[in-house]
C-alpha cells in the first residue's frame, strides 16, 4: 500500500517575489517537483508516491504538503522550504512512514529537516461496517 505525499503547489512564502517579478511557479510547485525528482531517485516508486494539490488550508504557514496512506496515520507538515534538502528530508520520513505498519515513525529516525515542520497528525479512519 503506497504512501502518498500530497503537496500543495500553490504555497507561497512571504519572500515570494511573485510573477509580475520574474518568478514564473510558486515555492510550492518548486518544492513538488524537487520531492517528485527525489522520489524517482529512491527507486521505491511503488511505494512512495507523489501527488500536487490547490491549497491546504495552511496558506499561513507555507510550503505545506500531507503524508498518508490507508489505513495509517496521516500528517500535515508545514514551514518547509523550496530546497532540495527538504526535499530529500521529506521524502527520507515518508520512506519511513510507508515501511511502519501504522504510519508511526520513531522520533529517533527522523531527518533533521523535518524536524518542527510538522502541523498535524490525523489517526486513520475506521473501518466502515457491513
Ligand atoms: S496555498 Fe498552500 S496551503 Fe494554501
């Protein structure tokens, strides 16, 4: 069962220039296509996956991107930069998060670069009866 990094292309940061001054994407779409580029370069493509979204309601606190699977836990990070070493710490926990069976990951494995990003955790829904 794949996790899915959702992340929301439309982020600012309140040093974004924007368009009118020669920045043609937001932080957001740069950042998913550094976490897509990082992906690839895991091999593990099966397992981890990469979706872009509008908006997560987090505007005020960008970049911002979700990590969940079915059945486990899922997290909102935020504050993340457009670089590729957040890039690279993003994917490194989501790798972890896909091999835990609940979507839990010690606190002792996580990169650096994820460490204080995080905004939420969302516990899985439950099972649907009949
Ligand atoms: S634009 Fe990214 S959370 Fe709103």
């Amino acid at each position: 069962m794949a996790t899915w990094i959702t992340v929301c292309e439309t982020c600012k940061r309140p040093d974004h220039p924007g368009p009118a001054e020669g920045a043609p994407d937001t932080p957001g779409a740069r950042l998913a296509a550094l976490i897509e580029g990082a992906v690839q370069g895991t091999g593990c493509g099966t397992a981890l996956r990469v979706r872009r979204t509008a908006c997560l309601m987090g505007c005020e606190h960008g970049c911002n991107l979700a990590v969940g699977a079915r059945a486990k836990l899922g997290y909102v990070l935020g504050r993340l930069e457009p670089t590729p070493e957040a890039a690279e710490a993003v994917v490194a926990w989501a790798r972890l998060h896909a091999e835990s069976p609940t979507g839990q990951v010690p606190y002792r494995l996580w990169p650096a670069g994820v460490k204080g990003r995080f905004v939420s955790r969302t516990p899985p829904l439950p099972e649907e009866e009949g």
